[in-house]
C-alpha cells in the first residue's frame, strides 16, 4: 500500500478533525502519501481530491466539524456515480480508505468495496452512537455534553416557572443520545425508540410529581426514532389530557448537538480510531471498521456495524425511572 485517502462523509461530528489529524499524521509516518476528499462521496465523484501534509492538519484537533467537510451523496447510490469515483480514485493511483462517518457512509463504502474492492477501513464518527462493533462513535460524548449544558439551563427557567420541560434531542433511531443525557441531566422520563413509552404512562408519572410537589420535571425524547412522534407533538397530546394542571413548554435542540469542540474524550477516541485505520490498512484489514470495545480496537466488517443493533443496556433505562423517585 502506497497512497490512501480519508473522507468524511453523513452527519458531522465533534472529532472528525482529530480523526483526519491521526489518519494525516499515522500515514507520513508510515511512509504512506495521503490524500483528502472533500464533501465526501460526493468530491470522490467530482474529484476534488488533494494531496495533504503533515501541516495540512495542524491546529485542528479541538476544532468542531471537518475541515474536509461532508456530505450525503445522492449519486454515489447509484453505478454510474460510484463508476466515476473509481475513476478519480485510479487517476490517482489510490489503494486504501478511510472513511469517516456512520451507517450511510459505511454503506456506501460497503457496496463500493464489494464492486472495486479498494481496501477501506471506517472510523465511527456519528453523534448517534448506534454502530454495532464500538462502545462509543466519535462525537457522541461532545453531544451528550452539549445537551447536558442545555438541559442545566433549562433546569433552571423551570425550575422559577415550575414548568414542565419537554426536551427533543438527536439520536435518529437511537436513543443512546437521550438515555446519557436524561441521566446527566436529571430527567424524570426518557423516551427512546427501542422501548415504547406509553403516554398515558407519561402522564401518570407527571402528576406523581404534582402530587409530590416536585417543582419541575424534565423529559427528555427522542426526535426521529420515539414511536410517540416528536417532542411538540407529545407535548400537544400530553396537554390534552392535563390540562392546565402543568404549565409545558418545549425545546429542540437540533444541530446545535453536531457542534463545539471536541470533549477530551472524543479527541483521544478520534485519533485512536484513526491509527487505527492506517494500520489496519497496513495490516491488510478491508471493508472493516475500527472500533474500541473494552478499550481495546477491534475491527468489524461494515455489514455487521450497519445491520447488528446495538442495544441499550436495561439497566439505563432502569436507573432513569429509580433516580426520579
Ligand atoms: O446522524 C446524525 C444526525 O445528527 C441525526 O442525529 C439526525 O437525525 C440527522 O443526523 C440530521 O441530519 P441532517 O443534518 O441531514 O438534518
């Protein structure tokens, strides 16, 4: 292996810069030359493709977002799209990947191995945190810490108005985001795709908390994945049925999750994934992803990280209902 190349692609995440950083920096230690592409699927079909130094990533690993930048490709879906990527990537003479991103890049990177099998190694980098084959996806600790931050604050204009907040955090189809952050944050229900709560049982545990006096409650939901619908759609239902014994007020948080720098965490995590990918590369690792499970790395074939849940532990969703007592 000679020269590889590193994209970012899907949903950005706090880390992706220390990520490129390790890859850059692993691979000219190695003697490898190595590329970037920019936008993603999208720039290896366009064929904005640079070579990049070791100071080309410098001042870069506590920056928030990619310096490569991201995208989701439409027409790498298709043959004709993924024929002109090969292309580029042949002009340039590249012979290894590393993909940055979640389940939409590792699937693409999957079908791509599968017609032109150039050896590529995944980095997870998805706030979701819901790829199988790693304990935590770079970004997720950023964003759990980012809606913590929110959450406090919120805490505290509920707390004044004994407001009851309906909070809506990101996740997709995970609740791995909402569980963390409802447990940090103090929240008295968590609401998660993979476990249906019932309204009625919602409501139920709102007026528990009246009946105690407890001057605010917080819920914390899950936008896309809650079978409930999103969090001013519940809270619309929720007032329905509770009329004006609770005053309810709703938040979003919305991208402000996918920004900010790096927590310690995510940029240690970030730049061992990255090595990791240049070494697996090296190694002779393909269509895999570089993992940490149990602290150690671990590379999973991209079929199983896109296909195998990754399950909440019970006892999370356990403590959420116990601590709110
Ligand atoms: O996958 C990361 C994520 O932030 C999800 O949590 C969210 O559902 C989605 O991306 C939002 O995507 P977009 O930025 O394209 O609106």
């Amino acid at each position: 292996m000679k020269k590889i190349a590193v994209y970012t692609s899907g949903g950005d995440a706090p880390g992706m810069n220390a990520c490129i950083r390790a890859v850059v920096r692993g691979a000219i230690y190695h003697g490898l030359q190595v590329y970037g592409i920019r936008r993603g699927y999208n720039g290896m079909i366009s064929g904005d493709i640079f070579e990049m130094t070791s100071t080309s990533v410098s001042n870069i690993v506590q920056r928030g977002g990619t310096i490569l930048k991201s995208a989701r490709s439409k027409e790498f879906m298709t043959p004709e799209g993924r024929k002109k990527a090969y292309e580029n990537l042949m002009k340039l003479g590249i012979d290894g990947l590393v993909a940055i991103g979640g389940n939409g890049t590792f699937t693409g990177a999957e079908v791509f191995y599968n017609e032109y099998q150039i050896p590529t190694v995944g980095c997870p980098g998805t706030i979701d945190n819901d790829l199988y084959g790693t304990d935590y996806t770079i970004g997720f600790d950023s964003a759990v810490n980012t809606s913590l931050e929110a959450i406090d604050k919120i805490r505290d204009t509920a707390d004044s108005h004994d407001r009851v907040f309906f909070i809506e955090v990101m996740g997709r189809d995970s609740g791995y985001i909402a569980v963390q952050s409802g447990i940090g944050g103090g929240a008295e229900i968590v609401m998660v795709p993979e476990t249906h709560t019932p309204l009625k049982k919602v409501v139920s545990s709102l007026k528990d908390g009246l009946r105690r006096s407890k001057s605010s409650s917080i819920v914390v939901v899950v936008a896309e994945g809650d079978e409930e619908g999103h969090a001013t759609e519940i809270a619309e239902k929720i007032k329905s049925q509770v009329g004006d014994k609770l005053d309810i007020r709703v938040t979003t948080l919305g991208h402000v999750q996918r920004g900010g720098a790096p927590t310690a965490y995510d940029r240690i995590l970030a730049s061992r994934m990255g090595l990791a990918a240049v070494e697996g590369l090296m190694s002779g690792q393909k269509n895999v992803m570089a993992g940490v499970v149990n602290n150690e790395i671990v590379y999973t074939p991209f079929i199983d990280t896109i296909k195998k849940t990754k399950p909440i532990h019970d006892d999370l969703l356990r403590m959420v209902h116990i601590l709110s007592i």
